[in-house]
C-alpha cells in the first residue's frame, strides 16, 4: 500500500495474496479489463510492481481489505511511523555487552531483554527529539504552555508502542520521570533494579572464594550438604548472606565461571584439562600411508591358558589412518619392544610401502625403537601422542567400533573398557565361568584374532562405503616409497646395543637372553682361517634380523664413528665331542682344522720370524734360542725352521750311529746332486 501520484494505491500481493485473499487474481484481472477497477501503474521490469486505486475497489472488497488490513489511511500512517523509527545501534550494543554479577557469576542480558531495553532507548530518543522540535516550534510562535507539550509527547508515545511494543509507562508523570533520568543518566536507567544491582548478590567476592576453597578440600572431603551447613555457619560471624538452599548452592557450582576452579581438585587435572581446554578440530587423510597409528591394548577375548586359567592378553596394532584397515599386528603379554618391532614389520610387509608418517604412544618400547632411529628409517615424520590423551588418538576410535561390530559376536568377548556404560559393553562372566573349558587355547585365539581383523579389513568403511582393504589397495601416495630387499635389512635389523670382540670360539650375541655364537665362512661349513688370522679380537657391531638368526652382519666403526661392513657371520658349527658319537663328516672336519689350525701356527710364525730377521733382532742373531711350538710334530717345527732361516741347510746329525747309517743309504747320484758335478763315465769306466 502506498501513495502513487498522491493516489492510494494497493499492491497485486495485497489484494490476491495470502491463504484468503480479498479478490482473486483472475477476478482482479477481469475487473481491471472491464474498467471496474482502476490500474494506476502497470507491473514490469526490475524492482516495478503493480498498483490499483484504492478508491476504484468495489464496495465488497473495500470491506474485506479494511477487514484483513485495517483501514487503509491508518495502516499508512502507521507505516509511516515505522518508517520513523529507526533503531539506536548503540543502545543495541550497550545492552549486549552489559553484564552484571548473577549470584556471584558474571552474567550478560538475555535477548529478550536486549531487544526490549533497546526499543525502549530507541523511543525516548525519538520523544526527546519530538520534545525538541516542539519546543522550537512554541518558542518561534510565541510560546505556549509546557503542559501541552507534554500531551503531545504522551499521545505520540502510545502510536510508537502500537508500531514497537516498548515498555515505557503508560502515565504521563512516570513517563516524564523516565525520560528525565534517561536524558541524564543514559542507557542503563533503562536497566530492570532487580538486574545489576549489587545489593541483591547473594554471594560476594569474598564468600564465593570460600565455597571454592570447601568445594576443593581434600581433608576433609565435604560434600554439597556439607558445604551448605559449614558456609551457613560461618556466615553470620563473617557477614556473609547465608545460603536459601542446597540446589542453589549447586547451580551456583556448576556454572561455567565457577566449576573450572575445583573440578581438578574433585576429579583430577587431566579430566579438567579433557573438559575444559581447546581442543583441534582436524581432518584425517585422504591418502593411503599417509599417517600410521601404531598402539597397544588389550586383545578383548578371553583364554584359557595350559593350567586351565582363564587370561586376557594385549596386542599391538598399526592401522593407516585414511582407510582404517589393520595393517600389522602382534598378540603379546606385554607391549614391548619385541611387540611394536613385530607390529611395524608386518605392515611394512603387507603395505609393501614405507608411511610417510607414524603417530605413536611413548611407551618403553618405542624409547628404544627411537633410540635405534627405527622410525627415521621407516617413515619421513614420527612423532608421540599427547600423553592421556585418547582423545586425540584415531586408532582408540578405531579399537573402539571394532569392539562393538566384530569382537562383540564372540561369545568369549571380555567386554570394552570400565568406561564403556552400555550393559551390553560388559562381559557375561557367569557364562563364560561354566563354558571355561571351551575358551580358546592361546594358538586358537591368535587364529580367531586373525579372522576378526581380516572381517574388520573387508567391512566397508562408513564414510565411502567401500570395503576398507580395498579403499586401502586401490589408494596411491606418491610420496611413499616401495620397499626394497635393502630397505627391509636397513629398516628391521637389529643392532646390538653394545659392539662385540671376534674370538677365538667366534663372536657371541645375547638376545632376549639367549645366547648366540656365529662365525665368518670361507666356503659353506669351512671357517675362514685366513680371515680368522687378520681379525681374531677385533670388535664388531652387529645386525641381526629378530625373525631369522640363520646369520648376522659384523660391521667396523672407522674413525668418524660410521659403520663399514665386514662380513656376514653364520652359526658356529657344533661337533660331537665323544669319538663314539661323531660322524664321519664331523671326523674329516676336525682332521681338516687341525691341519689348518696347524698351517695358521706355522704362518703366524713364520711372518713375525722373517720381520725379526729382517730387523736384525731375533734372538739367534743374538745368541739366544727361540723355543720350539709346543703340542705341534717335529716336522711341523722344521718346516717353521727351514721358513725362517734358521738353518741355511738340513741340519748336521753330531750321533755317530745315525751319521753312518745315513751315509749307508747316499748313493753317488745324490752327491753329484749336492755337489752339482757332471760325471765323465769314460774315466769314472777307466778308472774302475
């Protein structure tokens, strides 16, 4: 509705729209072709709408309209008014951030309140600013009386409370006193005296400060009640208000301000910080192996053990983050070392790719993985958990709903966590202790274990609805390397914590307090004596692989402390002591390294003799005697001797009995020999 070339004119909308409009728009068209109603501006085109002379409306929908509308001139004036009216934005924001003390607790307005008190600013403004220009007016004219101005004021006080619904007095006096304390005192005589008022707090600064401090004893510990009837007791003598009720005293405790300084004290700072402080909001990857969780928790089914006793026992998981498939596992007692190396194994093996990143607990175990720069090798970035903090852990939701969805179906299912508050999260211990003998053998529980990861793995992961080892499969990461057979030997072998010497029984390892002892191998079952003779107590670093002791790896630190391989070691080979029990392989064996070991002897000597020589100190250069080898044969000694000078020639036998007899058995060829003499056979003929 509006004034069109000073015309009253009513909308399109106005007349045919609505549930119950006063004529139809085909009725409405009709009339306005036949003349019977009047079209002061046609429709069209952007932000143009259609508008029909109030006037030329017949008489019937002239009723209907001031029926449905009111009476036209009156709907405009109040249009008019509302088109006045335009709102104090900052009485708007005085009011919402206003706050006031709520039995002790800073409180701000309700929007109800808000939106009432700034109306109500809004409409004293707009009377002062009428006041003001009648004022002016009257002065211009010649004056007139105050009364009648004030009459004015009121009248227009009540057509703005039609158009805003404000709350001001509806007396003339009070409504005078208001707009004089407004003009005053501003924005919060506006303000309800039952809100803001500090004479009605019921707990002040002071005594809220000892209801806390009840609240956080520990010695004693009180409860509600008791806080209520010791706070009351010491009030009067303090001054305080007491305390009307206990539930007061409760809504008073639990509010936002107030709750967080005790809930520490009652349950703990870590459930304080869980309740209270921010927490990241973060979105989990796309991509497969770009982050692995890996942690441990209790294997949820029950076992029976070899004595009959029912058990639980752990296992440690790795899952990829963006599929939520298991990709390696380790069912042990505890969650050591042996658990998480196992763990990371088999998801190294199943993925075939190294994760870019592992998000891990900082439990024993992965201490020394990382002191082994295990995780450096295996993935880009690793890093620990916030510790008690399960919250922020994706593989806890994953134990979580694989729990409920596949563990849950077996019967011997222990039930989740304490925590858990479902009855059916919780085990049926009085089944399960008359089925006990039917429990599972600790084989058959890995084997079951196994069958429920892999039905988990097939299941389709609710985001995609794709099965997960199949999200996983058909996943790419450029940024995840395929493994190697070296990067598997870099990756998950071991090295000794403390570096071992080669001896003359081999070179001896301890793991998991088994005693090991290798050896280095010129040819399949023959020990490298040569190899022996340069390296004898010489220290080594050694590898190992956890899955395989069929060999280790011995490495040497050079100066700048990096590792330079040596050689690969295999396990020392063991013979049967007793004659009786040895085979004939085992006889030529030791016939053999008796012979080599006494060849080692004969070498070792044999260079350290020649340097002596050469060097002019050994001691038959000085008239001295090296002793012989002892436990060795004469012939293996001469052999030392001829070697190393001793004797330039065979040594002359001094016993007359053995001399003749060696020159009974020398024929003249073995002088000629000697003597390098060539025989004339004619005069040798002649002479005979």
């Amino acid at each position: 509705m509006e004034y069109f070339n000073k015309i009253l004119c009513v909308t399109f909308d106005e007349l045919a729209g609505g549930d119950s409009p006063v004529i139809t728009g085909p009725t409405l068209m009709k009339n306005v072709q036949r003349g019977n109603i009047q079209c002061a501006r046609r429709g069209g085109g952007e932000c143009t709408i259609a508008l029909y002379v109030y006037a030329s409306l017949p008489v019937k929908y002239r009723m209907k309209f001031e029926e449905k509308y009111g009476k036209p001139a009156d709907v405009l004036k109040q249009q008019e008014l509302k088109d006045w009216v335009r709102e104090d934005g900052k009485a708007r924001e005085f009011f919402e951030v206003f706050e006031y003390d709520l039995n002790g607790v800073q409180t701000r307005l309700s929007q109800k309140l808000i939106d009432e008190y700034t109306s109500n600013a809004t409409v004293l403004g707009l009377l002062w600013q009428k006041m003001n220009e009648l004022t002016a007016t009257t002065h211009a004219l010649g004056g007139g009386r105050r009364s009648d101005l004030w009459d004015i004021i009121f009248a227009q006080s009540e057509k703005l409370r039609e158009v805003t619904s404000h709350t001001l007095p509806k007396n003339l006096s009070r409504l005078k006193e208001k707009m004089s304390q407004f003009k005053k005192e501003g924005y919060g005589t506006l303000i309800s005296g039952k809100i803001g008022n500090k004479n009605t707090l019921k707990i002040t600064e002071e005594a809220s400060r000892r209801l806390i401090a009840l609240k956080r004893s520990r010695v004693p510990v009180l409860t509600d009640s008791q806080i209520f009837e010791t706070f009351n007791a010491e009030a009067e003598g303090k001054g305080w208000k007491p305390l009307k009720s206990i539930r007061s005293l409760k809504t008073w405790l639990d509010s936002a301000a107030i709750e967080p300084l005790w809930h520490d004290a009652v349950y703990g700072e870590m459930s304080a910080h869980q309740k209270f402080d921010r927490r990241h909001k973060t979105q989990l990857p796309t991509m497969r192996d770009a982050l692995w969780y890996g942690d441990g928790t209790k294997l949820n089914l029950y076992y029976r053990d070899d004595d009959g006793k029912v058990r639980t026992t752990s296992v440690y998981e790795v899952i990829d983050a963006a599929t939520e498939t298991f990709l390696g596992f380790h069912i042990s007692d505890n969650e050591d070392y042996e658990a998480q190396y196992m763990s990371y194994r088999m998801a190294i093996q199943v993925s075939g790719h190294k994760p870019y990143e592992i998000v891990h607990d900082n439990q024993g175990g992965h201490k020394k993985l990382q002191n082994q720069q295990f995780f450096d090798k295996l993935c880009h970035i690793h890093r620990t958990t916030a510790p008690y903090n399960g919250a922020s852990k994706t593989i806890e939701s994953v134990f979580g709903r694989f729990q409920q969805q596949v563990l849950h179906k077996d019967w011997r299912f222990t039930g989740q966590n304490i925590t858990a508050k479902k009855d059916n999260s919780r085990a049926n211990l009085e089944f399960i202790e008359a089925n006990k003998d039917k429990l599972y053998t600790l084989a058959e529980l890995k084997a079951a274990y196994l069958k429920a990861r892999t039905e988990w793995n097939e299941m389709a992961h609710p985001a995609t609805g794709e099965q997960r080892i199949k999200m996983y499969e058909n996943s790419t990461n450029p940024e995840t390397p395929v493994v190697t057979a070296s990067d598997m030997i870099d990756m998950f072998w071991v090295t000794c914590d403390r570096m071992s010497t080669f001896t003359s029984s081999g070179i001896e390892i301890t793991v998991k307090g088994q005693k090991r002892t290798y050896e280095v191998m010129s040819a399949p079952g023959t020990p490298d004596i040569e190899w022996r003779r340069k390296h004898t107590y010489q220290k080594f670093v050694v590898k190992y692989d956890p899955y395989d002791f069929s060999s280790i790896r011995l490495y040497w630190k050079d100066k700048a402390g990096e590792l330079r391989f040596e050689r690969v070691a295999e396990p020392y080979l063991l013979i049967h002591r007793a004659i009786q029990e040895q085979t004939e392989g085992e006889a030529a064996f030791i016939r053999a390294q008796q012979t080599a070991t006494e060849q080692s002897r004969i070498e070792r000597q044999v260079v350290a003799k020649e340097i002596e020589y050469a060097e002019g100190v050994a001691p038959e250069q000085n008239g001295l005697v090296t002793p012989d080898l002892k436990g060795v044969s004469a012939d293996v000694q001469r052999q030392i001797d001829r070697r190393t000078r001793k004797y330039s020639a065979a040594p002359e036998e001094l016993s007359l009995g053995k001399w003749t007899k060696r020159v009974s058995s020398i024929d003249f060829s073995e002088i000629l020999e000697q003597k390098k003499i060539e025989m004339d056979a004619k005069k040798v003929a002649g002479k005979l």
